[in-house]
C-alpha cells in the first residue's frame, strides 16, 4: 500500500514538473521571434523598435501566471531584458546556469536555448511558480501523515497476532523438542487452540512423541527381559562394545571371573576372560580381535582353563560370537562361559567306575585285559614285564561260616594290602 502510493506520488510530481518544463519551452518557442530580436537588436523594417517588442514579450507572458521571471542572455551570455511578473516584484538571485531543471523551494527554474530557423541566438532563464508541484507535494505529505500512523498501527496489531497465533506456538514448540532433545522425556505434550495448519503440527508432534514413548516403552520391557534372562541362566554372559570393552557382566559370568560388574565395566575383554589351554596354559590369544574384525564365532569345548582374578583355575566351555545389527555390522562381542567342573568330576568318576571293581575299588576284568594288551604289544620293543597271579585259599568257608559281609570285608583288606 505504502509503496503504490509512493510511486503514485512520484508519477504525479513528475508529471507536474514535465507540465512546468513543457510550458516554459513552449513560452520560448512562442516568443523565439522576439527574443531573436532582443538578442541581435537588428529589426528590420516591418518590425517594431526594441522597446515595443520588449513590451509585446511581457504583454504575451502576462497570460502565463505560472512564469513569474523571463530572463533574457545573447550568445556570450551577457543580459539584455528581464522580466519579473507583477505578483513577484521582489525576488531572489537567479540560480546559476547549469543544470536545464533546478526545484528549489517555491520556484521551478530552466535555462532554456533561444532557437529560430535552427540557428542559437542565446538562452533565457525561466522562474516558474512552483505553487501547483508544493500543493501537490502537500497534498501528499498529509495523505502520508494519516497513512503512515495507520500502516504502523496494523503492523503492530499484525505483530500482536502474529506472535499470539503462530510465532508463539512455534517458540512453544520449539521449546518443547529442545526439552525432549536434552531430557527424552517423551511423556512431553504441547497444546494450542489453533485448529488450523499450527494445530495440525502440533497434533503430528505428539503423535510421533505419544509413538516414541510406547515403543520405548516396549524396548525397556524387552530389554529387562533380555536382563533378567541372562542372570537367570547358569552360564555366564558378557557382552562389549564394538571396542572390545566390556558394556555387561551377569552374575554368573562376575562370579567365576571374580570381576563384579562395576570393575568389569569398560574393561577389555582380554582382562576379564583369560582363557588358557589346559595341557600347557598358555593363553588362548587372537580369539576376541578375530571375532570382531571377521565376525567369526569361536567354540572352546575341549582343555579349556579359566584363570579367575584371584588366580584360581577354572575348568571351562565358552564361546565367542559377534553382536549385529539389522544391516549386518558387528556392534560387539557376546561371550558365554559354562563352568564345567563338576562334569569334569562326573566323568572322572564315571570312567573309574568302569574299569574298577565297585568293593575293591581295583582294576576290573575290562581294565585288566586292556592293560595286558599294552603290555603284550610292548614286547616288540624288547620291553619285559612280571604277572602275578593270587588265589584265595578257603574262600568259600569264610563266606559260607561268617557270611558274604565278612567275605567282603576281607576281600577290601587284601585289596588294600595290595594297593599300598
């Protein structure tokens, strides 16, 4: 609005000027014939004295209100005539030659050539009364003076409504994701009369808070799950980082490292899980570095030892499997460590318990003939061994008179004789 009118102003005040300008050429045109005269001061015959076509000039120009001086220079710019309108008997300087307009204050003035048949026998300076430009130019100063105050009131109530009904929702908001972002309190919820665009924005925001929040609570549930899962089961559980240190300890896995699960948090997994092979103990080394540069699982099931913080050692079957995301990249380490001591023991005594006799606790016919076996096989290498052969004399009366427990019993005795 500011901007239409300003260039309408500007279109008028310009055209006000061109009128003025085309009104002083015209003037001159008009009495270019005279003023050639006034110029040369060479009448002819047919025409007037300098005086009367002096007077004819100002007498034609007494019809033009507007032009208050007319000014009269020959060619080397010397004056002849001048002539000041009756309205303005006292006016100032004439504005020096230079420019063909100059507005300044309640004058227009021109310099302007005096051309006859194409020739130049001079110029004139035109004062023109610039009375109907300053009217106008008033006239718009005070159009202005209601416009403007108008225009900065409605932009101050555009401003009011502008911060009511959308820059202040967007702040709301905007405070709201920073409090998300820092807190990740998805239980955050922002409100707004606004039914239209802003309110569609801020119900598509809660919505997507409102779906955060319930798939994380769903993650949470899964996760205790997990936890809870792993420091139920019997076998230990650690899991890394994709650096190789250690992010979880589980009970039972704390238990036979010795690490509690504070020590053990951030800790290489080398530091924690030393592993050692059972027949010579030397470290089994190169397992955690292969697994999460190839993403290769590892199995130790046979000979393995788990040395504990406190030096103990532990009879042990583990595994080492990489940790993946759902496009494949490897994200850490998961190791399980079963404690298989007491299965060691049961095997031990399983096998004892098939090549020994249960009351003797000496080797049984099974154990015997394998043993004799060896023994005949080492006689190609020019080895020589002794069997000795015992028999129990009056066995069966021992049993039939004091009874199979005595029989037993002296059986044990004579098996312990032999054993020492």
């Amino acid at each position: 609005m500011v901007v239409t009118n300003l260039l309408v102003a500007y279109w008028d005040l310009k055209e006000i000027r061109k009128q003025s300008y085309n009104t002083a050429r015209n003037v001159v045109a008009m009495l270019s014939q005279d003023l050639v005269r006034l110029v040369e001061k060479m009448p002819d015959t047919a025409s007037e004295s300098n005086a009367d076509t002096a007077a004819n000039v100002a007498a034609k120009l007494e019809s033009f209100k507007a032009i208050r001086q007319m000014t009269i220079y020959n060619r080397e710019g010397k004056k002849e005539s001048s002539y000041i309108h009756y309205l303005d008997t006292s006016l100032p300087p004439v504005i020096e030659r230079g420019k063909t307009f100059i507005a300044k204050g309640k004058y227009i003035h021109f310099y302007l050539p005096i051309m006859y048949h194409g020739n130049n026998f001079g110029y004139t300076y035109l004062r023109v009364s610039a009375e109907a430009f300053n009217d106008r130019l008033d006239h718009y100063f005070k159009r202005f003076s209601y416009i403007i105050p108008l225009l900065l009131l409605l932009s101050f109530i555009l401003a009011i409504l502008i911060q009511k009904f959308f820059l202040g929702p967007i702040n709301q908001l905007a405070r709201a994701i920073e409090n998300v972002s820092e807190t990740a309190d998805y239980s955050v919820r922002v409100t707004t009369p606004d039914e239209g665009e802003i309110g569609k924005l801020f119900d598509g925001f809660n919505q997507m808070l409102k779906r955060t929040q319930i798939a994380q609570r769903q993650l949470y549930t899964e996760k205790d799950k997990l936890l809870v899962t792993f420091e139920s089961i019997a076998e230990g559980i650690i899991t890394t980082e994709e650096s190789g240190r250690i992010d979880y300890i589980n009970p039972v896995a704390s238990q036979l490292t010795g690490w509690s699960d504070k020590d053990a948090y951030m800790q290489p997994l080398d530091n924690v899980l030393r592993l050692t092979d059972e027949s010579n103990h030397a470290p089994l080394v190169g397992q955690i570095d292969e697994c999460l540069v190839r993403g290769t699982t590892r199995y130790n099931i046979e000979r393995v030892l788990l040395i504990s913080r406190n030096k103990q050692e532990i009879p042990v079957h583990n595994s080492i499997a990489p940790i993946r995301d759902s496009e494949g990249n490897i994200k850490g380490i998961v190791a399980v460590v079963r404690n298989v001591t007491e299965a060691r023991e049961l095997a031990k005594l399983l096998e004892h318990q098939a090549s020994h006799d249960a009351l003797t606790d000496l080797a049984n016919r099974s154990a015997f003939e394998l043993e004799l076996k060896k023994e005949i096989d080492a006689l190609k290498f020019n080895e020589h061994h002794a069997l000795l052969y015992l028999d129990l004399d009056q066995f069966k009366i021992v049993n039939d008179t004091c009874g199979h427990a005595a029989g037993d019993g002296m059986l044990q005795q004579i098996a312990g004789v032999i054993r020492h």
